[in-house]
C-alpha cells in the first residue's frame, strides 16, 4: 500500500515538472542512509550548489505528503521512513 502512495507522488512530481523536488528527496534518503544528519542549512547548500535557491517550495509538497518530515526540537533535522528509502533506491535513488 505504501509503495502505492509513493508511486503516486512520485509521478506526480514527474507530471508537475518538479523533477527537483525528487533531487530533494534522493539527496535527503541518501544522507540518511549514510548515517548523516540533514539540516536545513545541508539543504540550502545543496540548492544552491544544484541552481535550485528556492529550496522550500521543493520541502513543501514532500512534508505535505508526509514523505520527509522534521524531527528534533532544536536542529530540525529531516528524517523519511524506511519504506520510502526502500523506494527511493528502487527509483535508482
């Protein structure tokens, strides 16, 4: 049911042209996966060094879909699920 919902998304954002939004979520799954926290700045540099200046309109749709959420009270690092690292790297992530 999960990979569903994510499929979904995913085209979506294909359909939508946002192909940076899945940039953002690659990045974000494959620093997770290295054990490594992501910060909003590690988000910003990574917009900036990609062309991409306006990274919270590519955070906005993947926290609207709950598919990277922030966890912490002071860092707010961004976290995703398993599931959608498992998915992610079935996308060639």
């Amino acid at each position: 049911m999960l990979e569903f919902l994510y499929q979904q998304h995913w085209d979506e954002f294909s359909q939508r042209g946002a192909i940076g939004i899945q940039a953002l979520a690659k990045f974000i799954v494959t620093r997770q996966k290295n054990g490594q926290m992501t910060l909003l700045d590690d988000v910003q540099k990574w917009g900036r060094e990609n062309g991409l200046a306006d990274v919270a309109s590519l955070l906005k749709p993947l926290q609207d879909r709950f598919l990277i959420i922030q966890r912490g009270n002071l860092a707010k690092e961004f976290v995703t699920f398993p599931s959608f690292i498992d998915f992610v790297e079935m996308k060639g992530g």
